[in-house]
C-alpha cells in the first residue's frame, strides 16, 4: 500500500476567517488510515486545538508552514500571507487566481518562483463539473439573511460569528411586512448557495421567486429591478452577458433596494454583476450605490460562510476528508494524483501558470 501524504492545516490570517477545512472528527478518520496531520495553532479557528490533538494530529505554531517537509500538502481556506515569496509546497486552498482577479498573477508567479503547486478547491470537481466540496449553502443562506436584516433596519455591525440558532432567531424576529419593497429574488436558486439562500429567506418569513437557468438565458431586466431585493448565487467561469450593469440601476420604475452578491466576482471579467469594483466587509458590510429613490444598497462579503464558522466547517470538511485520501503521498511529489477530481486540479494550475507566462511575454518589447 503506498505511503498516504502529510497535511498541515494552516493558521488563517484573515483575522476574520474563523472556518477550518477539516474539522477533529474527520482528521480522526484521516490518521486512522495512516495520514499525518499537523495543525498550526490558531487564535481564532473555531475548533479548539485540543480536539485537534484527541483525534491524533500534532501541532505546530501558527504560521510555521514554510518549514514543513516538501512533500506535506499545505492545506486552508483563504489567502496565503506575503511571505514568503517564493511558495514550494502543494497548497490547498481556494486561489481566486484563475479568473483575472486582482493578485492573481502575483500569486501564481509565487508557485513559479518556488516550484509548489495551487490545488484550487474551487476546480476540485466530479465528472459533471459539479464541486465536489464548498461551502456553497452556508455562504446563500447568510447572504440572503445579512439582505433581509439590512432591509428592515436590524443589521448590526460590525459583523460577528455566530451560529445557525442565533441567526435564525433574528430572521424570524421581524415579520415579512416590515421588510417592504417588493418580492425577494434568489438568482441560481437550484445550486447549493440558491438553496440556502432561498431557505433563509423561508426562515424569515419570505417567499422567494426563484430564477435559474431557464430564466438567465434571455434575462428580463426589467422584471429583475422589479424585485426589492436580489441575492445574486451565480458562479461563471467565462464571460457572459451581465445581468446588471451600471445604467441599470438608474432605469425608471426600479424596486431594488438590497442587493446581496453572494458570488463576490468583483474585478473579474466573469462578473455577472459589474456594477461595484470591491467587495465590502464585516466592518462596513454595506455600500450604497445609488441614492435612489429608492436607495440601492450592496452586499458583496467574500467570506459569508465565516459568520457560521461551526456549521459551514462540518458540511465542508464531511465532502472533503474522503478526497484528501486520494492525494499522492511522499516520493510522488511530481506525479499527477491518480484521482480524477486532483489531476483536473492541478492540470487547471498548470494551464494558469502557462497562460500568465505566455501573457507576461507577449508583453516584453
């Protein structure tokens, strides 16, 4: 039987990142079948490290990850820090680099530099392209309830983490009248995060209307801005026609007056939403971007998972331990893993660094 890999479960450092990949139950399931896991200690990770340390995991400190072994499998959810530079692990996160997004081509040039590799969750798909692990649900159901608080007034900032009981005792504190303004619209509704999307707005009382491909293919703008509020779920991975744009929003007779992008493609040309540049925050977790009337007010938070760090990290960490088993182990550092969803991963890396390569000479005099 060949060796299993090594994984480090990175500290986050955005300080608002409190999810973990992996959580205790399922790293238990991982050493169990011969895997090494090493978890750095963090300050903020929902899941104490002691329960880290019961399922059988060692540890290590919170940013040592540049130390471990070459062929160990650096693994988190968000950005990597500046340094060091030059990155010679496998690491497994989610990127954002592949799409035109802004640093994209500083971090890949970073793998370059050290010889690593990005293994994108995002592109760790099953035969039908489908995702086989995110945090899709989690990141609808708290972008359609951060709109229907914000809508009536209760929105409390900044943001903090909480859990499912908490939250939905807020969405279910006010009554449907008091929110105003027109229907509640979920776009992508029959994907993971249009599904939790729309059970929120369930949980608060709302009846959502629910577009998805049939209604995005020729899409009416016009009954779009008629809805007061929007909780946009669409992910592309290619240009298409926008469903908003600038002049949009000034259009006679709009309605909408909360609009939460739960895809947070700003600055990519694969937005469907081109209407901001820069996504807001837990500090400010709302921009007004028209004054209206009425006045238009956007929601575009990349991390809306993390406001429910425990749950989104068992539904994300349940699809993903399975998949880490099928990653090559030590001294098959330059072989393709042999699972399908890993190879397509790294394949998509590879065809990233080349395009940037390419681009990068083509600008050279």
């Amino acid at each position: 039987m060949p060796s299993l890999p090594g994984l480090w479960l990175r500290h986050e450092t955005r300080p608002t990142e409190s999810r973990t990949p992996l959580v205790p139950a399922d790293a238990a399931q991982l050493v169990a079948r011969g895997v090494r896991i090493t978890v750095e200690e963090s300050p903020q990770r929902a899941v104490e490290l002691g329960e880290y340390v019961r399922a059988g995991c060692e540890t290590a400190p919170a940013g040592s990850w540049p130390t471990a072994p070459g062929d160990t499998y650096v693994l988190g959810l968000k950005e990597l820090p500046d340094e060091p530079y030059a990155l010679r692990h496998r690491h497994i996160f989610f990127g954002h680099a592949y799409k035109g997004q802004p640093g994209a081509r500083a971090l890949l040039g970073r793998f370059t530099a050290g010889g690593g590799a990005l293994l994108d969750l995002e592109y760790l798909t099953d035969d039908d392209g489908r995702r086989v692990a995110a945090f899709g649900y989690w990141a609808g159901y708290v972008g359609a309830a951060l709109a229907v608080l914000h809508r009536r007034g209760t929105l409390k900032t900044p943001l903090r983490t909480m859990d499912r009981v908490e939250l939905d005792g807020l969405l279910r504190a006010g009554l449907p009248e008091e929110s105003g303004g027109g229907e509640a619209l979920v776009i992508g509704a029959l994907g993971r995060s249009g599904r939790g999307a729309c059970d929120a707005l369930e949980t608060a009382g709302l009846t959502p209307v629910r577009w998805d491909l049939a209604e995005t293919r020729d899409l009416d703008r016009a009954a779009l801005l008629r809805h007061g509020l929007l909780v946009n779920t669409v992910l592309v991975t290619r240009p298409v026609t926008p469903f908003l744009t600038p002049a949009d929003l000034d259009a006679p007779g709009r309605r909408l007056s909360v609009l939460s992008d739960v895809t947070c493609d700003a600055g990519s040309e694969c937005n469907v939403l081109p209407v901001y540049d820069s996504v807001t925050s837990w500090e400010r977790p709302v921009r007004r971007l028209r004054g209206g009337p009425p006045p238009l007010d956007l929601i575009a938070i990349d991390n809306l998972p993390s406001l429910l760090p425990a749950e989104a990290s068992r539904g994300f960490s349940a699809d993903l331990w399975p998949q880490l088993l099928n990653l090559p182990g030590p001294g098959a550092w330059g072989r393709a893993p042999d699972c399908p969803a890993w190879s397509r991963t790294l394949r998509r890396f590879t065809e990233a660094v080349l395009a940037a390569r390419v681009e990068e000479e083509s600008r050279e005099p």
